[in-house]
C-alpha cells in the first residue's frame, strides 16, 4: 500500500544512496552508477586537498579524513617519465602528509614526517614534485598519526611510455580497506590493555572435547598446556577484526554492492590494492580463475591461480575472462575470517552476486611458532625452556618470544590457505617478466628479527621499537646486500621499503619477484636482495598501522658514495666470508 510514510521513507533512503553515491570519486563507483571502467585520460598537475568530510558506510553515517571530500581518494594517472606536480593542501588542524607508496620519487618527497621532511602544517600546501622511471599500480596514503585508518588513501596508475605488454579490454581499480567508527586512538589504546579485545574466535570447551576425541585426552591436555605456558592462543590471527571493522572495496560494503560489467569473452584488468590498515585479505572469484600479471606493480610472467592472500600495502593486477553471462562474486575475506567485503561482476549493471558463506577461521600450529620440529615434544616443561639459544636475539620486555627453528615459507600461501581444494599463489612462484636488472651477489647481509610482546602490545625490529633506535640501517651507494627478516612472532607481517624495489630470493634465478613489500608468515625466515641505488633515508616497516605506531619502524640510509658509515649502535656484527657480509641484527638492548 503506497501512503505518506511510505514515501518519506523512500524519499529518505533516495536521498542516503545519492549522498553515498556523491561521497565516492568517479573511478570507485558502481556500474549502476554509471562507472563501466577506469577513465584513461592522464594529467600533470593534480591538486589534493585533506580535510574531514562525512561519509556513510552501510547506511550509518561516520566522520572521514581524507583527499578531496571522497572516500577513497581521487584516482592519480600519470605516464611514466612525466614530471608531476601534486599541490596538498592541509585543511585538519594537525599536520599531515601523503607518502607515495611504491614509487621511486627523490626522498624529500617521499612523504614520511621526520624522516623524509617535516610534515605538512595546518593551513599550508606542500608541493610535491617529481618524476618516476616505473609504471604500474600503487596507491597514496598518509603517513601522519593514523590518518590512513580514517579513509585517508587512493588509487595510482602510470600508465608505460612504451607499449604495455599486458592486453587488456577493459580495467577496474579495486582498492580494498577495512574501516571502523571507532576513532583509532581509541582502537590502539585497547589494544594496548588488552591485545585480543576484537578477538572473538577463542579456542572452546566444545572443540577441546572434539580434539580429545580425535586425538585422545591426554594430547588435547598436553596441547592446551602448551599454549597456555606461553601465554599464546592458537587463534591470533588478527589484531583487529570483523568485531569493529566493516571491509570495503572501493568504499562500498557488501551490502553496498559495488557492481563492475563486463561483456562475456572480454579481457578485464583489475588493479587491486589492499589499502586496509590491519587487514591481510584473501582474495578470489569463485568460478573464475584468475592470472596475475603484475605485482607490486612490476611486471611477472602471466600465472593463472584462483586465490591469493594479499598483504597490506600489496597490490596485484590480474587478468579475468568471464565468458558466462552471468554475475561473479569479488571476494576480500579477512584472514582471520571475521568478515569480507564481496563485490559483483556481471554482464548488466546492478546485478548481485551472491557471497560465499564464511569459512572456518584458521588455527594456528607450532609451526607459526617457528617450532614445527618441536611439535611432538609436547610433554616437555617449556616454562623452564631457554628459548632464544639458537638465534642472534634475546628474549625481554619486547621479546616475548624466539622462534626456535624459523624456515622458509615462501612455498605456502599463507596462513589458513593450507589445503583449500583450489590453486593457491606462492611467493615461489612469481617470476618477473624481465630479467633482474642487477644480478651481482650481496657483500653483506643484515638480518633483523619481527619481534613483540602481545601481552604489553610491543612490536619492533630486533626487540627495540622506532621510538629507542639509535641507528639507522646504513647502506653504500651501489652496494648490493642481502636483507634476511626472521618472524620471532605468531602473526604474518607485510613489511614495507621505501625509495627501492628488492628481489624477493624466492629461487627463480635471474627472475626474481621485484617487489616493495613481503608478507612474513610466523616463524618465517626470508631474505631478499636490495641494491642500495637510491640515496636518501627510507622508512622500513610493518604495514600493520598499529603495529608501525607501536614501533615495528626503522629507517635505511642509503649513504653517497665516498661517506663512511657510522658503526656506533648498531650492534655486533658477524662477518660471513664466503659472502663478505655482515651481520646487522645484533642483541637487544
């Protein structure tokens, strides 16, 4: 029956959808919408204005920091070569910053306060100016406080001055984010109380009695007892989960129902970029397979997989040739299975795909704990086992744990991918489409180890947070080191690089994978190639936001040629003479 209340009702909710519409940058909105595609057409100048702006999210209206009114920000497309001028204006009452994620800029632009340059004030605009040698897809964020959580981010592509060797007919930006209406201060300041505040996913007394049915009483006593010794719980995946996150792709939630279209037989790129603070994704689309053919915007030889786990701070292009005429469900899951954002391709505008249900969160094993072989010694009294005698580093208040027995996990896709019935992407599997420009062996290696103390919530590079450090990471120009990261924690880390791409040492010859960021699993031992080509400092971390504001930060100084390198605080060093190398990690302090 249509009356009076009906069609205020209707007017109303009329009105909410265009406002939401009106909040979203052109690239990011639905096909039902009007967007059939990224828009093409590259600029020089661009002028970023950052300020707070209302949005709405799933119907409920919330407060934004970010670029221009939008959320994302606006879509930044340049041509590689080009000098671009960026004017930021800075319209908050706090300083604040855009670091541009990926791209090879002179360090005074790149965007970090303190490291790269003072930040921007309130009312001041900053120009950024430069130009890049690389093209591909990246992203823009802040770099001040924990603006980022709040919305502020946005999409890059730099389209190559020569041909691109990917055919492609169509293309869609697919930034995902996980945003909360809880102010981030206050979500870091429970953190710090209480670690496992959003985790809602504990282990329980329904599944302690299946375990011991399946493996008997005394062995899910035993293991119990394990965990509990180290104070640890086999479901940390995820600092901040689905409890207070609601998962976005381009700024649109699963009941918001971001809508692509696509005509069958057509080849359609996706650039899809995790943008999320704290939020590693699963991503794939259930009966369509998909090839990437780029990482971290570089590109690799085409590999045709169905799901991959996607770190913070990662991006992937992929290729998918839906050739039914009928709707796909884009799926972003949490790692931690506590939420998705699901988004819809189809051959109309406004189709719905329908979501897949949740799968079963993941359990962690003593293999996350860099403890696989130790496994079945499960009646040992580990409170009284010395835990840091096979590594470099010491246990304290901000080593709460030392991987015993780290190994390789780059042939693993990721925590709770193990075993899905379909092709899951490996670290080991990416191969650049070029050869390595630089395929000289390292003259040294630095190790570092991921350390923390969930308990105090303390995250660091070798037990010591930024806030404490009183040396950077120094390099020569033109060397070439071996960078070796060893996961004492039980949680994956996507560890970021600023100013420079490394090979990712994954056994693929002079085809190494050239990325800026790596996830780390739990108990993992990685290394990775950097040639120190790029003077400047460059801020290296987890990007985990609040597990960098924790203090899971260091800076790389790449020194001029000619310049000595200060050895003062930077800890013992164990010279390798089979590589000429140094060891850089050291002990705790």
């Amino acid at each position: 029956m249509f009356n009076r209340r009906y069609f205020l009702q209707s007017v109303a909710g009329s009105s909410l959808a265009l406002g939401a519409s009106n909040l979203l940058p052109a690239w990011a909105r639905s096909a039902s919408d009007g967007n059939y595609g990224v828009p093409t057409n590259t600029e020089t100048q661009f002028d970023l204005k950052i300020g707070k702006f209302p949005v709405r999210i799933k119907g409920r209206a919330g407060q934004a920091v970010g670029v221009n009114g939008t959320l994302p920000a606006p879509l930044i497309r340049f041509r590689e070569g080009e000098k671009i001028t960026l004017n930021v204006t800075n319209n908050l009452k706090e300083d604040t910053s855009i670091h541009w994620h990926g791209l090879l800029v002179p360090f005074q632009m790149d965007g970090v306060p303190g490291v790269a340059f003072p930040g921007i004030r309130p009312g001041e605009t900053f120009k950024y100016q430069f130009s890049v040698p690389q093209s591909g897809t990246y992203w823009y964020h802040s770099h001040s406080g924990l603006q980022e959580q709040l919305g502020h981010y946005g999409p890059i592509i730099i389209d190559p001055k020569d041909a691109d060797p990917v055919r492609y007919d169509r293309e869609y930006v697919m930034v995902l984010s996980d945003w909360s209406f809880e102010n981030p201060h206050r979500i870091f300041a429970k953190l710090k109380k209480m670690s496992d505040t959003y985790n809602y996913n504990q282990p329980t007394l329904h599944e302690f009695f299946a375990d011991a049915s399946e493996n008997s009483l005394a062995a899910a006593l035993r293991e119990r007892s394990m965990w509990g010794a180290m104070r640890m719980s086999p479901r940390d995946i995820a600092d901040v989960t689905g409890a207070t996150y609601t998962y976005l792709i381009n700024g649109h939630s699963t009941a918001d129902n971001w809508n692509g279209v696509f005509v069958p037989g057509e080849r359609i790129r996706l650039r899809i970029i995790n943008a999320s603070a704290m939020t590693l994704f699963n991503v794939r689309i259930p009966g369509l397979p998909m090839t990437i053919v780029a990482a971290d915007g570089l590109n690799v030889q085409p590999l045709e997989i169905d799901e991959f786990q996607m770190g913070s701070a990662e991006t992937y292009d992929v290729i998918i040739k839906p050739t039914d005429a009928r709707a796909y469900a884009f799926v972003a899951e949490a790692i931690d299975r506590s939420g998705q954002a699901v988004a819809t391709f189809g051959p109309d505008a406004g189709l719905r795909a329908e979501a897949p249900t949740m799968r079963a969160a993941p359990v962690l094993t003593m293999k996350d704990m860099g403890m696989e072989d130790m496994a079945g010694m499960v009646e040992t009294d580990h409170s009284s086992m010395d835990m840091s005698a096979p590594s470099e580093i010491k246990r304290g208040p901000g080593v709460a744990n030392v991987a015993m027995m780290p190994m390789s996990r780059l042939d693993e896709p990721g925590v709770g991918l193990e075993g899905v019935p379909h092709r899951t992407l490996r670290y080991t599997q990416l191969r650049s489409l070029e050869p390595n420009p630089d395929t000289r062996s390292p003259g040294r290696e630095i190790k570092l180890h991921l350390t923390s103390n969930m308990e105090r919530y303390m995250w660091s590079f070798d037990g010591v947070c930024f806030a404490d450090v009183k040396q950077a990471i120094q390099m020569r120009e033109g060397e070439r080191v071996r960078m070796t990261l060893i996961n004492d924690t039980m949680m994956p880390h996507p560890i970021h690089l600023h100013g420079m791409f490394f090979e990712l040492e994954n056994g693929q010859g002079d085809h190494l994978p050239r990325k800026h960021t790596v996830i780390v699993k739990p108990g993992e031992k990685l290394s990775y190639l950097v040639s120190a080509d790029h003077v400047g400092d460059w801020a290296f971390h987890c990007h985990l936001l609040f597990h960098m504001h924790a203090g899971m930060m260091q800076v790389v100084s790449v020194l001029p040629r000619g310049e000595m390198m200060d050895m003062d605080g930077i800890g013992d060093m164990e010279m390798d003479h089979d590589h000429d190398s140094m060891d850089m990690g050291g002990e705790s302090e």
